[in-house]
C-alpha cells in the first residue's frame, strides 16, 4: 500500500473513532510500526491529527458517542434513576472507583454527602464530590481526554495498579451476549486495570446500551456483579443478564 492510501486509511478511520492506538493501525494498515509512525507524523503537520501516546486523536472529532457533554443531555430521567439505585448499594467508609461517563456522573451526585474513599478518572466527577467534607477524593492521572473529561492512557493505569478498591462504579459503551465493550481503545485499557484492582463490579448502563456492540471488547458479563438498568429493559436483555448469573436490578 502507498503512502497515500494508507495516510487515507488512517483518516477514514479517525473519521469514525476519534482515537486509534499504533498497534491496531499497523495491523489494519499490513505495515510497520516505523511506516505508520512516518504517516502519522505527516498528517499531524498538516493538522489532520494529534499524535498522542500510542496511537493518534483526531483533531475534529465526529462521533456523538465519545462527547460527555452530549452523553449527559440522553435519558437523563433515566440515568437519576440508575444512580440514586446504585448509590443505595455503596456502604459508608468503602474505597469505590468510578470510571468515567455521565451514568456514573449521576452516581456521583448521589455520593455526595457519604463518607467514602472515592478515586476516579474523571474530571467531571472530581468537579461533583471536590467540596465534599465526608470524601476523600484521589484523581488517577494520565492523559486528558477532553471531550470525554476523563483521563486515560500508561500513567492512569499504573495509578491504579497500585491501589486495591472495594467496588468499582462504571459505564459501558455496549452490552450483548458477547459481553461488554466501549467506544475507544485508551477508555478500555484503564476500565480493565479498574475491574482488575476491585473486589466488586457495578455496571450501571441505560437500556438503550442493550444489544449492540460498542466498538472495543472490554470483558464478558459475567465479569459484573452487579448491572443496574432502567425499567425499560427488554425482557431478553433481563434474562441474557441472569443467564449469566449477574444480579440485575432495575430503576
């Protein structure tokens, strides 16, 4: 492939996803690291893109999905609900996690006056619970992504290798039998650190999440102990989840 196929490629691309990590475009490219490196390097001088570490950002993003702003304006009725649920399970004086996404936000809203030990990636949720008097609030660190206002990428990932977590809190892009999945690479890799350091997982994901991938495999349904959903669940949906031997509540 030439140059400018594959410097076409890459665009396309980053038309529809916003981010793509160097491994996947040497892949979906057959070319080297060091090629798809010389690509990227161009097309970031003719500021078609941002290289980032890893891969590369798309300098004007398209795709609704993987903008907080947007996300947070969908289903709110919805998501209240979801949250106020899922605030119910957390005990006081638990370390919980939550990941980013603006389900969780409303999780957040419901914390606020808890005496708990929060850590999260999210600047959005930092924002909610920064003038708490019951919270302690650590942030992960890592590379601002900042339509999502979460940060991700090696340096939030070893954060959170190095502390443990009673519950993890987060969203999720997708839910079909295949498992979970979500809209970008970098969002995946720290949600997997996430599940990892935790001893319980709460996924928490309106019904419109239901029975259609989102575009990265993040982990199968059983990796959840807990999915809270709203009232319009689809009765398939209800049982795939028990199937699974996941506890399902409903808003």
């Amino acid at each position: 492939m030439k140059a400018a196929e594959r410097q076409l490629r890459i665009r396309e691309i980053l038309d529809s996803q916003e981010f793509v990590d160097l491994e996947t475009l040497c892949h979906q490219l057959d070319s080297s690291e060091s090629t798809v490196r010389r690509d990227l390097d161009q097309l970031a001088e003719q500021h078609i893109l941002k290289r980032v570490h890893g891969g590369a950002l798309a300098i004007q993003a398209k795709d609704p999905l993987l903008d907080f702003a947007y996300q947070s304006k969908r289903r709110e009725d919805e998501k209240r609900r979801i949250g106020a649920l899922c605030a119910s399970l957390i005990e006081d004086e638990q370390i919980v996690i939550l990941d980013g996404g603006s389900t969780v936000a409303r999780v957040a809203e419901e914390l606020g006056s808890r005496s708990l030990h929060v850590i999260t990636n999210s600047l959005a949720i930092a924002e909610t619970l920064k003038d708490s008097r019951q919270i302690e609030l650590m942030l992960t660190g890592g590379y601002l992504y900042p339509r999502l206002e979460v940060m991700l990428g090696p340096l939030c990932e070893h954060t959170l290798s190095g502390v443990s977590a009673d519950v993890l809190i987060m969203g999720t892009g997708g839910v079909t039998e295949s498992g979970f999945s979500n809209n970008n690479t970098l969002l995946v890799g720290s949600e997997l650190k996430m599940i990892e350091v935790a001893r319980r997982v709460i996924i928490v994901a309106d019904s419109s999440k239901f029975g259609r991938p989102a575009m990265v495999h993040l982990a199968p349904l059983d990796v959840a102990d807990v999915v809270i959903s709203d009232a319009d669940l689809a009765p398939q949906y209800q049982q795939m989840i028990r199937d699974h031997g996941v506890d399902l509540r409903l808003a």
